[in-house]
C-alpha cells in the first residue's frame, strides 16, 4: 500500500518521499499549525495596513487591501515585526513619513487583542472548549509524538508572552516542558533559525533529526536547509475540521520544499506511519 493510500483525508508527498530513520526533535509553529485562537488575524491587519499605505492615483481601496496581503502573508511565519517593517517601507515608497515599526506591531497587536480577548477569557473561564481553538487532532498529534520519546519544541513569530499564555490557555505547554519561544521587541534576538540551530547545538544531532510542523513557510524553509523533515499544515483555519486544505498555503509550502502537506491531523495514524518507518 503506498502511502497515501493509507490517509482517508488529502495529503501531498514530495516526490520520493521516503520515512527516514532517527527523528528525535520535533519544531512546530504554533498560530495555524496548532493554535486558532488568532484565526481571523489577517482581518485585522490587512485593512490597517490598507488604511496607512498612501494611495497611488487611481488605485482603489480594494486594491490596496490586495497589495497588502500580498505582503503581509509573503512574510507570514516570519516575527509580526517583519510584516511592520514592510509596512513602513511601502509608507516611505509612496512619499510618506512612517512611524518606526515597532509601532505599527503595538497598534497591531492592540487591534488584535480587542478581536481575540473574548476567546482566551472564554477558554479560561471555561465558557469555551480548549480543542475548539486548536487545529483538528492536535492534541492527539502531541501526545503520539510524546508517547514516541520524541522532544517538543514550540517557536512562533508571535510574541513570546502571549504564545505562553494562550498555549497554557490552550493545555498545550506541558508537551513543550519549557522549550517554548516567540518573537522579542528585540527582533534580532530571536528567529525559527536561531532556535533550530540551537536544537541542533545543545543535543548534538545533525539535521536529519529534526522533524517541523509548521503552516508559515520560514519554519518549512529553514528545517528543510538544514535536512530536517518537514510537514506542512495547510490549515483551513475559518473552517477547522473541515480536511480541506488553504490552497495559497498548499502552493507557498509545497513550493519551498515541504516533505509532506496535509489539512490537519485527522488520518494520525497514518501520518505517524509516513514518519517513522516500521
């Protein structure tokens, strides 16, 4: 039986994808990969952007909203700061005057909260349920790869406080035991890169023994340089559990080079036998 053959959901293989031997480390993203309690989170910013980029004559609304998220999600996976920088550098081509940055990512961040707050309260009061606001079968994903031995890592453009807090909203640092990052105002301080490569350093493994999920394509890109194996997750996030894939993240991941591309975590067990050869 090949292996797609075993998933009764979609699923794309690179070509001659094989399971390898020695998978020991294990990278996820964690907005889109494992968490949705920022879906939605393009609607927030796409039309801020699209409100400070100067227009051109005759552009239209619309099409600075398509210019944005042109932008806005060639960057996705990267610190939120990257999208802001990006932002200012549009300001500044269309003979405006920026604000820094790190501006733009406060306001961002504050227009965000004011969308997603009722969720992380409803969780922690317990008026919401915890699994809703993870991609389907996550939580079955972690405790497989946890039962294996494998050790869990968690790095996020997001910033770091609040990747900490939702994830312990969601029940989900205990699968990390500490290994838990996310983006600094700082932003040379921290990158998906810079915690592979610590990975590698501190367990003295070589690349092929990094296994990443991820659903942004720098956590796709960056494991696949260093030959690790990577899954790609084209989370239809509107539609959690639906098993249909985001098509603009299938084409983005599968294009840098993803192992294996697939909606959610639905077929577990078939996912886990592409993985780790018998």
């Amino acid at each position: 039986m090949s292996l797609s053959a075993r998933f009764s959901g979609r699923v794309e293989f690179s070509p001659g994808y094989q399971p390898r031997k020695g998978l020991s480390h294990v990278l996820f993203d964690f907005d889109g990969t494992l968490s949705l309690i920022r879906q939605g989170w393009p609607d927030v910013m796409v039309p801020m952007f699209a409100n400070i980029i100067p227009a051109i004559a005759g552009e239209s609304y619309e099409e600075r909203c398509k210019l944005a998220f042109e932008d806005i999600m060639r960057l996705n996976g990267k610190q939120t700061i990257y999208q802001m920088i990006q932002l200012a550098d549009r300001v500044k081509e269309r003979g405006g005057t920026p604000q820094e940055p790190l501006e733009y990512k406060h306001e961002y961040l504050r227009r965000l909260d004011e969308r997603i707050r009722h969720r992380v309260d409803g969780i922690q009061a317990g008026r919401l349920v915890r699994d809703d606001f993870t991609v389907f079968g996550t939580r079955a994903l972690l405790e497989a790869l946890t039962a294996r031995g494998l050790t869990l890592y968690l790095a996020s453009g997001t910033d770091e406080q609040f990747v900490k807090a939702e994830a312990e909203a969601l029940d989900l640092t205990k699968y990390f035991k500490g290994h838990i990052y996310g983006a600094q105002d700082d932003y040379r301080k921290f990158s998906k890169k810079m915690v592979i490569d610590r990975i590698l350093a501190d367990h003295k493994i070589p690349g092929g023994s990094l296994l990443a999920f991820g659903d942004g394509y720098v956590e796709i890109e960056n494991t696949k340089q260093v030959g690790g194996c990577a899954v790609a997750v084209a989370s239809d996030e509107a539609n959690n559990g639906s098993g249909n894939m985001d098509e603009w993240k299938r084409q983005r991941l599968l294009g840098v080079g993803a192992d294996i591309c697939i909606p959610d975590y639905r077929d577990l067990d078939a996912l886990m036998a592409s993985l780790f050869p018998a």
